[in-house]
C-alpha cells in the first residue's frame, strides 16, 4: 500500500470536511465555540469508531465508513448532552461527511485498500496483483453525487430542520 502518497489526500478530505461544517455553522448562524467542540467530538469519535469497527469486524488495522459514522455521532449525541445543547446539529455535518468521504475515497484508491472485487470490464485496475473494480472511485463518485444533490437542497432550503442530515443518511 502506498500511505506515503495517500496521506496527504486524507489530510485535505479531513480539511475540506470541517470546512464544510464551518460554512454550514456559518450559513445557520451557529458558529460558535460549543459548535466547534461538537466538530471536534465528531471527528475523534469517528476516527476511534472507524478504527475500532474496523479491528472488531476484521481482525486488522484500518478504516470503515460505518463505524466512523456511528462513532461520530455517538460522540456528538454525547458532547451536545454533556455540555447541554439541546438545538438540533445534524445538519451541520450533512455537507461535510460526503465532502470528505468523496477526496478520501481517493487516498484509498492511491493508497491501494478497499479495492475492488476481480473484474473484466475496460475500466478494471490492476491492484493486489488482479485486474479489480476501482471501488474506490465508485464510492468518490457517489460521495460526490449526494454531495451535490445535498447542496441543492440546502440552498432552495426546502427541508425541515435536520431534513438534510436525514436526506445525507439515506443517500449514504
């Protein structure tokens, strides 16, 4: 696996990520210190949940959408009761976990994990020494397809509050 080419392409998922959510906190007229905090909770939590659910499925190191989903918002669901915020927050990260998810997808492609299963169609890659699925991409793409049918929605601002996080959920 290439992680020394892959890094930096997660680094700047992450970055565009919580840039999301500071545009969506801004654009809401939450941008404060306790919805920073909430940021922060979600993207600890989803990394401990990603990597956790990851080892506890697996058996090995790594990463998985789902656990860092899960960890994510058990880690906010526990911050907002902890510091008392009881206004809904979800939309707030409905931009960002499909902005990131779609440059992420990318590292993994250049790093060489969640590949593909064996293909024989024109567009197949070769990794793990077979012709595969590009998955990776596949997974970039739809992130990137719910990203901007999220962002078409948020702006003719047609959903009821946390409608977007919910839409977010289903496209995901």
């Amino acid at each position: 696996m290439n992680w020394v080419a892959a890094a930096p392409i997660y680094a700047i998922s992450y970055f565009v990520a919580v840039a999301m959510f500071g545009w969506m906190a801004r654009r809401r007229g939450l941008a404060n210190e306790g919805t920073w905090i909430l940021m922060q909770a979600a993207l600890v939590g989803g990394l401990l949940g990603a990597n956790l659910v990851q080892v506890a499925f697996a058996g090995q190191p790594g990463k998985t959408i789902e656990g860092g989903f899960i960890g994510g918002y058990l880690a906010v669901v526990w911050m907002k009761r902890r510091m008392r915020i009881a206004r809904p927050t979800g939309d707030l990260f409905a931009l960002a976990f499909p902005a990131g998810e779609a440059i992420g997808r990318i590292g993994c492609f250049v790093g060489g994990c969640c590949y593909g299963k064996i293909a024989h169609v024109a567009w197949a890659v070769h990794q793990h020494d077979a012709w595969r699925h590009p998955a990776q991409l596949y997974a970039s793409a739809i992130a990137a397809i719910s990203f901007v049918i999220l962002l078409w929605l948020e702006r003719r601002d047609v959903l009821l509050v946390n409608g977007l996080f919910f839409v977010q959920g289903m496209l995901f």
